[in-house]
C-alpha cells in the first residue's frame, strides 16, 4: 500500500475497548441513538446488533442479505442500506423494537453504502460502485439521483475498493470519502437542496466512514490503514489511534450522544479482515476513543 500517513504526526487518544466479536466478523457502520444505544451493523451475516452501557451486544433485528450503512431517524428508526437475499440494492427500516421492513428496492444502484440526513425527512446515500449519491424522501418513500459525477467514482469498475463511501454534512457543505481514489471530495449544497460543484479537499487520504466534532475537525476510519486520523479544518492530519488500540480494519466512527459521553468516539473495526495485519486476523471490535472536543450532531434524533 501507498505509504500515505507514514509521515503524517502521531497523536494517540486514550481508548477503552468495549466488546469484541470472533475473528471473520464485519462490523460495517455505527449509529449513536440519544441514550446512548450503539446500533452497529455486521456485513456479512446481515445482523444490527444493540449495546446498552454494559456494552454487551444482543442482535437488534437481521436481514436475509448483506447489512451495511445506518442512520437513525428523528422518530427513533433505523435505515439501512444493504443487499437482500438476491443481492438487490435494499434500503429497509428498522423500528425502535427491532422490526424490520423493506422501505425501498433500487435496481438502478449497484453498492448502497454510506448515508446522512439532509433533512428531517431527507437522506442522501453513497453508491460506491455507480459513483453516484441517491436522495431518499421518508415522506413518499421515493428514491432519485441527487448526484453522479466522476469524482464519486472508481478510476476503474475493475477497482475493487469501493468510490464514494462515507457521508456527512457539515455547514452548507456535503462531504464525501472517495475510499479508491484516497480523496475527500466537498460539495456545496445550495438553497434549494441540490448539489453544487464537487472539489477535492484533501488528498491522498484512505477514508472509509467520518464524523465531525463540533469545531470542524473531522475524524476519519482509514480502514486497510488500520488508524483513526483526524484532519482539521484547514487539512492538516494526525493519527489518534493505531492497531494497538485495536483499529486492525477500521471501518466507521460515531461520537456519542448524552452530556457525559459527547465527547467519545465509537469506532467498530472488521479486525482486518479486509487486508490482515502480518500477525494475523484479529478480533472484531468496537473501541471509545476519548476525543475531549464534543461531537457535530445533525439532526439528532
């Protein structure tokens, strides 16, 4: 892999590892509910798993597919984007008991990945391999292109690593990972709700999923990396975690919700099944980071 962070400062956040799962498990995306409920999705057996406070993790709700991407609702839902069991894009809601429905097939997409809210009602979702973002209305459970552009896509579709990935808003501004090309791309979000003109923000950056604190900073999964960096405002990177904090196959971060734990970054890990470390596959995990700078929460439920 390119050498990428091997310059980039180390500075490594306290971290208290919360629970593991065996070796081979996916633990693909983490949402943060206001109690402060971790919901985490595990790929490849299709399960949404729970934590409380004791951190001990009960499934929550599964699929016949692969889960991916989650986000909560103001009403207390899930969303989840996924395959179903004939490998059709999927996106399915997940009520507050564990209920699970299919809201919306999208035969026209090929890999839903990651989504935020664009409003209470609105959500945009990444399409890793169409290159594309997909805006979801919750009111009529209708589905259209927001966004299909180059620099959402893979330089090649015989790329394996997935384009556009994580997403977040921050200000008036859609950010975007484009995990293949290692670039962080920023599209303005005008007035009216439609995209501007996509830029590159920094580059060469392997992210996977992202969240902001409250002042800008950005803290980012870099996966087959195996860290957690965070990238300020003005671009500049530092590595906060490291696989000895148990970040072998880091794969999505949520800050945490409630007065007393703002200021914590969950991260789940695939315990680099996707790239394994010379030592070998690790344990899947979910590690807090204790980040001291309180997380940007949009639209939180």
């Amino acid at each position: 892999m390119p050498p990428i962070f091997a310059a980039v400062p180390v500075a490594i956040a306290p971290s208290h590892r919360v629970a593991e799962f065996p070796p081979g498990t996916f633990l693909e995306s983490i949402a943060v509910s206001a109690d402060g409920t971790l919901f985490v999705s595990s790929h490849l057996d299709g399960k949404v798993l729970r934590m409380g406070a004791d951190g001990v993790p009960v499934v929550h709700a599964a699929i016949a597919g692969k889960a991916t991407g989650l986000a909560l609702t103001p009403a207390g839902d899930l969303l989840l984007t996924a395959w179903d069991a004939d490998g059709l894009p999927t996106l399915y809601t997940i009520s507050p008991q564990g209920v699970v429905a299919v809201l919306v097939s999208l035969p026209d997409a090929i890999f839903l990945n990651g989504l935020t809210p664009l409003s209470p009602s609105t959500y945009l979702i990444a399409d890793s391999y169409r290159g594309a973002i997909w805006h979801l209305n919750l009111a009529d459970q209708s589905v259209g292109l927001w966004l299909e552009h180059p620099l959402l896509a893979r330089r090649s579709e015989d790329r394996e690593f997935p384009a556009v990935n994580g997403l977040k808003i921050f200000g008036q501004m859609l950010y975007a990972s484009n995990t293949e090309r290692m670039q962080l791309i920023r599209i303005p979000i005008q007035p009216n709700g439609e995209p501007g003109e996509p830029e590159i923000v920094v580059e060469p950056v392997n992210l996977d999923d992202f969240a902001f604190d409250r002042e800008g900073n950005l803290y980012g999964t870099t996966h087959i990396y195996n860290s957690v960096v965070r990238i300020t405002p003005d671009g500049r990177i530092t590595t906060i975690a490291e696989a000895e904090q148990g970040m072998a196959g880091s794969t999505a971060l949520a800050f945490g919700a409630g007065a007393d734990d703002r200021t914590s970054l969950y991260v789940v890990t695939n315990g680099g099944l996707s790239f394994p470390l010379s030592s070998g596959l690790e344990t899947a995990k979910v590690v807090r980071l204790h980040i001291g700078i309180a997380g940007h929460h949009l639209l939180s439920p």
